[in-house]
C-alpha cells in the first residue's frame, strides 16, 4: 500500500534559516523608516560596509588564502545582494514595509525558474501551480490602480529587486561547498556596500545630513546582515535552494506582523494577495514523495535526495 508523505522535520542549519528568516522580516520597517532620513543608496552602502567590517573581524585570519574562485563567488552574490537591496531600499521610500515584504516574497518561487534558465532544469506541476497564485497575488497587492495607471516606481522597483535575491538564493547554493565562508561573506558584503556608494553620483544621490534615524538602523542592520548573510551561507551547505527558499515564505509573515504593531495597514484585497503569495511561495515548494511502507520522512533524507537533484542541475 502506497502512503503519501511530507518532510517536515527541521535540521540544525533550517532552524537557523527559520531565525534569521524572522529577523529579515523585521528589517522592512526598520529601513521604510531611515527612508525618511536618507537616500536608499548611501544607506545601503553604509549598512553592508559595516556589516562587512563585522565580517572582517570574525574571519580575519581567512583572507591570508584567499583564491580566485572565492573572489569570483564574493562578487557575483554582492552584486546581487546591492541590486536587491538597493532597489528594495528605493522602492520603502514611496510604499510600506509590509507591501515592500509581500512583494519581495515573489522572488521565492522565481528560484526553481531562475534554475531552470540556468540549469535547464524544468520546474515541475506545483513549481508552476505556485507561480501563478503568487503573480495573481502579487497583482492584488500592487493595488486595483496598478491596471489602469501602470504600477508605482515604489512597486515597480520592488519587483525588479526580486529577480536579483533570488539570484542570489541560487548563486550562494552554487557557489556554497567549493569557497571559504568567511572569505565570500567577507568578499560579497564589501562589494554590495562598494557599489552601492557609487551608484550615488550616478542617480544624483546626496550624502545626507547627519541623523541618528539613518546611522542607528544602518549600523544596527549591518550588524544584522552579516549575521544572516554568514547563516545564509553557512546552512545552505547542507540545505537545498528549494529548502531554503520553502523557509525563507515567513519572511513577509513575520514583515507584515511588525508592520501591523507599528500601525501599518493593507487594504482587504491586498490582504488577500498577500496571502495568495505566501500560498504560491509554499506550493512552489512542495514536493511529495511516496514509499511503499512508512509515512515518516527522515530529514537527512529529503536532504540527501535535494542536494542529489541540485548536484544532477549544474553544469
């Protein structure tokens, strides 16, 4: 008799995506505020250069064997990290932190697409089935004005910064078991910080008056991003893109929580998006398999088989 079963038991390196996954979510509000305070450039240049100092001297002593394939992996997912957060950064300065986060989520199920560009890899019934509630969704969040008039710039640029996170989801997984951690992490939060303070000049951003409300939560989330960038880097050694991305869904939850204790609120039918998107983000995600005698899933397991599959897609 067949028997239909799901994992659903966390390892060690999940329960640290769940953590820094509830974190990440509370970092929406944080930057929507320092919005009012200073440009989306120099604040994210600012936080990731802090946060690649935090990183430095945790792993100062990794940087002596430094290799070309850690340089590489460093700079491909800093770029990432400054597209993504930088136009997140400028998208929280014309919409709210928990609209910023719902949308945001729409990179999740744009992994298993992204590998399959790269990796040729077709995406399967229920990556699909989830990549349509989450657009469905994404269109209700984006508000009934978004038909007629086009979406907002704060919207619009949210949307483009999704496909550049879930760029880097899959470049830390490819690149995850052949670098040095430290020296990536190092490498990477440097480079988003870098560009980020020269992209000023080119959008005509200006340094900012001195504030508390844009150094306390740049130097407070720098801190914050090397923690989850290092997680990040860290667990999905062990843990598959589709895993970590299926865990990486509360995200917004945990955004639009905070978001609501601070007074933010989201019109009914954009709460139904957001909804909508969080159930895309799962379903993109669910894979269930099925064994001839038992209904308990080892985790050990369903990892070996994710990384067999991540191994079999890359080149």
């Amino acid at each position: 008799m067949l028997h239909s079963r799901w994992s659903v038991s966390l390892s060690r390196q999940e329960w640290a995506l769940v953590g820094i996954t509830a974190l990440w979510g509370s970092t929406f509000l944080i930057v929507h505020i320092a919005m009012q305070h200073s440009g989306p450039w120099f604040f994210v240049g600012l936080r990731f250069l802090v946060a690649a100092v935090a990183a430095a001297v945790v792993f100062r002593s990794t940087l002596r064997g430094i290799r070309a394939i850690d340089v590489w992996a460093g700079v491909s997912i800093g770029t990432t990290i400054y597209l993504g957060y930088g136009l997140q950064s400028a998208g929280l300065q014309t919409i709210n932190s928990s609209t910023s986060a719902f949308i945001t989520a729409f990179y999740v199920p744009l992994v298993p697409l992204l590998q399959w560009l790269v990796w040729r890899k077709a995406p399967g019934r229920m990556t699909l089935i989830g990549v349509g509630l989450a657009f469905v969704g994404l269109l209700l969040v984006a508000g009934p004005g978004a038909y007629g008039t086009g979406l907002g710039t704060g919207e619009l640029l949210t949307i483009i910064s999704t496909l550049a996170i879930a760029g880097e989801v899959v470049l830390i997984s490819f690149f995850a078991r052949r670098v040095d951690l430290g020296r990536v992490t190092i490498v990477q939060l440097s480079v988003a910080g870098l560009l980020a303070l020269l992209t000023m000049p080119v959008v005509g951003e200006a340094v900012p008056a001195f504030s508390w409300g844009w150094l306390i939560p740049a130097v407070g989330l720098g801190v914050a991003s090397c923690v989850i960038q290092l997680t990040m880097n860290w667990a999905q050694k062990s843990v598959s893109p589709t895993r970590a991305t299926i865990i990486y869904a509360g995200e917004p939850v945990w955004a639009g929580v905070v978001g609501r204790l601070a007074g933010e609120r989201m019109a009914p039918i954009a709460l139904v998006g957001a909804a909508l998107i969080v159930i895309g983000m799962v379903v993109s995600e669910l894979k269930p398999a099925r064994t001839p005698s038992s209904d308990v899933v080892s985790p050990s397991d369903s990892g070996e088989a994710d990384a067999a599959e991540e191994a079999t897609a890359r080149p």
